[in-house]
C-alpha cells in the first residue's frame, strides 16, 4: 500500500495471472531510488513485523518511524513511514546507492508495499446483491516510473508469481480483514466522539503494545466477554492481539458484534438506548404540539 504516482501506473488492470517483466537487484544503476522522497502507508501487519525486528514496542517505533494523517473519506488516521529528512528523503531503513552493501536494511521484514513494488494492488468496495453485503474486488496494476530500469532485465513474471516470490500473499492474508474495515466510510457526518474513536482506533490498529496494557490494565474486561484462553494468548501473541483489536475495531465502528458485551453492561447499554429514544420522542411530541398551537393562533 502505496501512494502511487498516478502518472507512472500503466492504464491497465492486471490479474494474478497477468504477465509483466522486471527484476531489480543491487546492479541497477537505479538501485534504491525507488525508496526516496515516497509515501508508504503501513498496516498493522506492517507495524508487529518492523518492531518485532527492531526489538522496540510499537509506541516507540511508532514515534521514532511514523507519521499519520487522516484519511479524507473515512477519517481514519492512516499510518505512514517517515522519510529521513537528514538523508534526501530516504527511508529510514534504506542504505542509499549502487552495488552489494546497499539496499534495505530490514529486507526480510519490509512493509506490503515495498513487496509489491512496481505492482500496486487495488481493492473496490461493491455490494453483493444476493447477501447484500459489501465485497471487496482485488486487483492489480503497473507502475512504470521514468527512474526504473528494472522493466529492461526481461525476467518475466505473472503477478500470482511475483507475490509468491515476494512472500506478498502472507501479508495480504494478514491485512485484508484490516482494509476491510478501512473501507467502512458511512460514519456519521458530526460525530462528537470522533476524536475518541480516532484514538482507539490508532492504538488498536497500530500501538498493540499500548492496546494489550489498555486490554488488561483498564475496565475492557469488566465491559468485554473476552474468554481466558484468549487472553492468556493476546498477552504474548501480537499477531493474536492484532487480531482481537481488529474485533475491537468492527465492535466501535459498528460492522459486527464479534467482541460482546458483559450481560449486564449490554442491560444497562439497552437501558440507555431506550431513554434516549424516549427523550427523541418527547421532545419530537413537544415540537409537534408547539407547531400545533402556533398554527391554532394564527
């Protein structure tokens, strides 16, 4: 997951079993320029690799590494490598230049998007009309930037061997549930809690080290039915805990009921529910008789 230079994408939607040529290795005399002045946006995925890998909690590779911005349709905050200001821009984990020596420093860990490059995968939201539910259609393109000499090594490639090559495919196994809540854009136009649910969001999709404190340390287990067997396992397990936060997510933005309520917090939850609507419907009855008797005196 890239921000792709539109100009550079090849107009053409490729399937898994389209072919395409490329190879990039430390002999190319464009070796590494791909991974300067570029905007990768991570996922949770993403985040459990490169900190396990550093020996660093997500909340300090978080604040060393990233940036986020929030996303315009959907108001989630989106979660993006910090390019390295003292090196020309340059990924933080990149050793600039030509030759052996040269190249990422975190290969075998990098981020989905730097495994795709220079294919860019695409996801659609359409509905489903027999179930009427949303489905996510994938698909894949070319990005053909000016700098690139790799689409003149002639290795040919289809895209379903270029992700297998890649290890692409674990970390799309790994994300897709998470894009799919990302797509999720019928919030609520004013929402007073938005600043609240941008910060749980964040820390649930990416601060898992924060998340699991938050789990165990706060009320969430007087409020959530979470079994022992799974939390025994969330305490050492980030995948795991990816995962539940994940159930967390779909339970704040209102996509599924995966993680319940505690019987009587889901009582009182009800309890709540209904005054509000009887207040609703009160002050809708009171409006209606003021219109009522307005209109009477005229």
């Amino acid at each position: 997951m890239v921000s792709l230079n539109n100009k550079a994408v090849i107009p053409t939607k490729f399937e898994l079993d389209s072919e395409f040529s490329f190879r990039c290795h430390p002999g190319c005399a464009c070796f590494t320029r791909c991974c300067c002045n570029i905007e990768i946006l991570l996922t949770p995925y993403d985040v459990v690799r490169m900190k396990q890998r550093l020996g660093l909690s997500s909340t300090e590779f978080l604040k060393k590494y990233t940036r986020f911005e929030e996303d315009a349709k959907t108001t989630h905050p989106l979660l993006y490598m910090r390019m390295d200001a003292e090196n020309d821009l340059y990924c933080p984990f990149v050793t600039p230049g030509q030759g052996e020596g040269k190249g990422c420093n975190i290969y075998s860990d990098r981020p989905a998007a730097c495994r795709y490059y220079p294919v860019g995968q695409a996801t659609h939201r359409i509905m489903d009309d027999k179930n009427e539910q949303p489905l996510h259609d994938e698909w894949y393109v070319i990005v053909k930037e000016d700098h690139c000499l790799g689409f003149n090594e002639g290795k040919k490639w289809t895209v379903a061997d270029w992700r297998q090559d890649q290890d692409a495919a674990l970390y799309d196994d790994m994300n897709r549930e998470w894009k799919n809540i990302m797509m999720k854009q019928d919030l609520p136009k004013v929402d007073k809690n938005r600043e609240k649910r941008q910060q749980m969001f964040y820390m649930a999709s990416y601060d898992l080290d924060l998340f699991r404190r938050y789990v165990t340390e706060s009320r969430f287990l007087e409020i959530f039915e979470v079994p022992p067997s799974t939390l025994d396992t969330i305490r050492e397990d980030d995948i795991e805990l990816m995962r539940f936060g994940f159930s967390y997510l779909k339970y704040l933005l209102v996509i599924s009921q995966e993680l319940k309520l505690k019987p009587h917090v889901a009582e009182a939850q009800t309890a709540r529910i209904a005054e509000m609507r009887a207040q609703e419907d009160a002050a809708r009855e009171a409006r209606i008789a003021e219109a009522k008797r307005a209109k009477g005196k005229q």
